[in-house]
C-alpha cells in the first residue's frame, strides 16, 4: 500500500515561493506516474503537474508552465514541488498522487492530470497565497 505525506504548505505573499514535499513509501511496483494537484474552495480538484518515476518525464498544466516545477529525489523517495512566482489564484489545498502506470500512457489516454485517474493520495498541504 503506497504511502503518501505532503508538507511544505504555507502562507506567502505574491510572487513569493514555496517548495512543495511528498514523502512516499509502500511502493509495490518499480515505476509510477505521480502527480500533483490542487482543489479551491468551491472549486474542483485539478491537476497542476506530473512525473513518471521511472524515466523522469515530466508534465505541466498551462496554467502553471514555467512556475512551477515538478521533480523526485529518488535517495529519499520524495516528490518535489517547486512553486515560484505565486499568484493569488494558486491558493489551495495541494495534493500529491500516485498510480501504477506510466505517465505517457495516461496522457495518451486523456487522463493524465485527472484526479480519478489516481488511486493513491496523500492529506494535503495548505498553500495560501496574498495579495
């Protein structure tokens, strides 16, 4: 059973940044598809970024290209999140996820940054972002 905790969360003001953390353990098989996603109040959970575990592959939503950056730290089994340049509108309850397929795969499948596609999530992390 995958294993997900996010930390890192915070409040900062515009244009600042923060560095997301997703410690995971449990893995069963030897390559994931992990992912980043977010969810507002009132809003749905969308996905901001993806990275396939066994190849480094990385994926980003428009709306967070050339901010943010998605990476792993295979020594310690962490995802990474790097958040630069925050805007008001990236306040959110972020999420780490995990499934067991390849990032490339899921994308040609139409459900890469989709939440439902993933079966493994962690407790979330606060990111709160002021103007």
């Amino acid at each position: 059973q995958v294993q997900l905790v996010e930390s890192g969360g915070g409040s900062v003001q515009a244009g600042g940044s923060l560095r997301l953390s997703c410690a995971a353990s449990g893995y069963t098989y030897s390559s994931y598809c992990m992912g980043w996603f977010r969810q507002a109040p009132g809003k749905e959970r969308e996905g901001v970024a993806a990275i396939y575990t066994g190849g480094g592959s990385t994926y980003y939503a428009d709306s967070v290209k050339g901010r943010f950056t998605i990476s792993q730290d295979n020594a310690i089994n962490t995802l990474l999140l790097q958040t630069n340049s925050l805007k008001p509108e990236d306040t959110a309850m972020y999420y780490c996820a995990a499934v067991s397929e390849s990032c490339a795969y899921l994308r040609w499948k139409g459900g890469l940054l989709v939440p439902s596609t993933y079966n493994y999530w962690g407790q979330g992390t606060q990111v709160t972002v002021s103007s």
